[in-house]
C-alpha cells in the first residue's frame, strides 16, 4: 500500500465533516506537497527521516509545514489502526524540527491551556480593578480575541462602520494592509460588548467618532497600539507570550487545526484573516462584493468565538 493510497482512504474516511471545498483543498495540498515526493512509496518503508526531509522543503513556508505535519501524523495513525502499520514515523513534534520562533512570526498562544489561562484573563478585567484602566483599552483587549484583525485596523474603527442591524463591521480601504475595504460578521460576543463600550461612553459624555477613543480622553484621537499592548503585557502578564497581531496566528493555528470539527475550507480562513488572494484572477473576480462569502465567515467566526469561550 502506498502513501497515497492510505492517505486517500483517511481522506475518504472524514469526508462527511467536511464541506466539498474544504475536502478538495485537502486533497490539492496533500497531491502538491506529499504525493509528489512519497506518494507512491509503500507506507510501510516511510521512515522518519523521509518525514523530516519533506518538512524541510516547507521550512519556508511555515503555515503550510504545519498543515503537512498535521495531515501526515493523522494519515499515519489512520494506517496504525486500519492497516496494522507497526510505526508512525511522525512521533515528534513539529516544533522538535523547527524551534517555534522559526515558524511563527509574531509571538502568539497556540496551546489550549495557554489560550484558555489568557481568555480567563481578559474576561476578567474590570474597569472598577485599578482607577487607572480605561474603557477604550479594556474593551479593545475583550473584542481583540473575537475579531483577529490587525490591531491598527481595529484602533481606528469609527461608529459609523458598524452594522448593528446587520452586525457587520467594515474596515475601510484606507485601515487595510491590503487597501481594499473588507466586512467581518459580528459574532454575538462582540457585538455585545460593543453595547456595553456605548454604554460606557454616554456615561462619560465624551463624544468621538472612534470606537475606541484615547485613553487621555481626547475625542480626536484612537486608542494608541501601545496602550493596549501596555495591558497584555503587563496587566495580564503575557509580556514575551503574545502580542497584539497574535491573535490572528492563535486563530489560524485553531482554525486549521480544527477543520474537520467546523467544515470550512482553508479559503475561508484566509478570507477571515483578510489576506490577499495571490491567484489574481481568482482575486479580480472576487472585488465584486463585500459580501462574498459572508455567511461562511460568519459561520466560522462564530464557532471560533464560541470555542475559545468553551475552553
């Protein structure tokens, strides 16, 4: 039996989670990355060393290494059950090859615990803790974990670009890394603390047109980055753990991890992260409406907001 004929066996066996999207990207990844290389060798004289070389030939390219050691650990242990395979060659963790700060960008919680201690944190803030929190930054380190937008995107949101009756949020062009306007659905948890933060706001009387305001009442300025990143790092004690743009990696890492669990494509998570669509053509079609896969997202937003809440 060779690898590809295994992997296509356990392919065929979580076909049902998935979406058909989500399935075919599976299956292109695993055709471009694995069956070109070991594909046709019998799996049982795949060793770990043949593992660790295809690794390496994705050291540059850290999302798609990490996807290629999930796929391989699951097909492995798929034919250890199914197949009698004496070994799974994958018995070592991705970060044992490639020490973590080689793999990750931005400094960002990928382990449950570690995500759970920190929601647990940040739930907990409360303005009346020190008389020196302020509002605008409290909230913006609540809504931070439900939005996984760049943080400047977020700090310079205004009133005006939420949708509560739609619950969308529009990040304007202007906000974008991408330059191009981008909608992200409101899941409920945010779009009840954004209740909350108006609360606050008409309780001090201040008027700004920003969401999340100075933090020294100045009604013409956003919430400064360093503030905010003042609060995790030393209010909630994750200096050197996380930082602000790791938010987006906790929840890609969650979200490909957990593909099978809610169904949508690796398409959709980029989409959710608001990466651009380096197939051109396929991104020319796709300016068409901010619309465009909205329900997907929203779908999948929510269930990574009700999961991190569930830990």
């Amino acid at each position: 039996m060779t690898l590809e004929f295994v992997g296509e066996k356990w392919l065929d066996s979580i076909s049902h989670r998935l979406d058909e999207t989500t399935a075919y990207n599976y299956r292109g990844t695993l055709q471009k990355n694995v069956y070109s290389h070991l594909g046709a060798v019998e799996i049982n004289s795949i060793k770990r060393i043949d593992i660790v070389n295809l690794l390496n030939r994705l050291k540059k390219h850290s999302s798609t290494l990490k996807r290629i050691y999930r796929y391989l650990s699951r097909i492995f242990s798929f034919a250890v059950v199914n197949y009698n395979l004496k070994h799974n060659p994958v018995d070592f963790q991705v970060t044992d090859l490639f020490p973590r700060e080689q793999i990750t960008n931005h400094k960002a919680l990928t382990e449950t615990d570690d995500i759970k201690e920190l929601i647990k944190k940040i739930h907990g803030l409360k303005l009346d803790d020190k008389e020196y929190y302020h509002y605008s930054a409290v909230y913006s380190l609540k809504i931070l974990p439900y939005m996984f937008v760049r943080i400047s995107s977020l700090l310079k949101s205004e009133w005006k670009h939420i949708d509560f009756e739609n619950r969308t949020w529009l990040i304007p062009a202007e906000n974008t890394k991408t330059r191009k306007d981008y909608l992200y659905p409101i899941p409920q948890q945010v779009f009840d603390l954004l209740l909350d933060l108006n609360e606050c706001l008409e309780e001090s009387k201040i008027k700004s047109k920003y969401i999340f305001h100075s933090a020294h009442n100045n009604p013409n300025k956003h919430l400064s980055r360093a503030t905010t990143s003042r609060y995790l790092k030393l209010e909630l004690g994750f200096d050197g753990q996380m930082t602000l743009h790791g938010f987006r990696s906790t929840f890609s890492t969650t979200a490909y991890e957990n593909e099978e669990n809610h169904g949508y494509s690796g398409f959709i998570i980029e989409a959710c992260l608001s990466h651009a669509d380096r197939n051109k053509v396929r991104s020319a079609y796709n300016r068409e409406t901010l619309n465009k896969y909205i329900n997907q997202k929203r779908g999948l937003i929510q269930w990574y907001a009700d999961y991190i809440d569930g830990l």
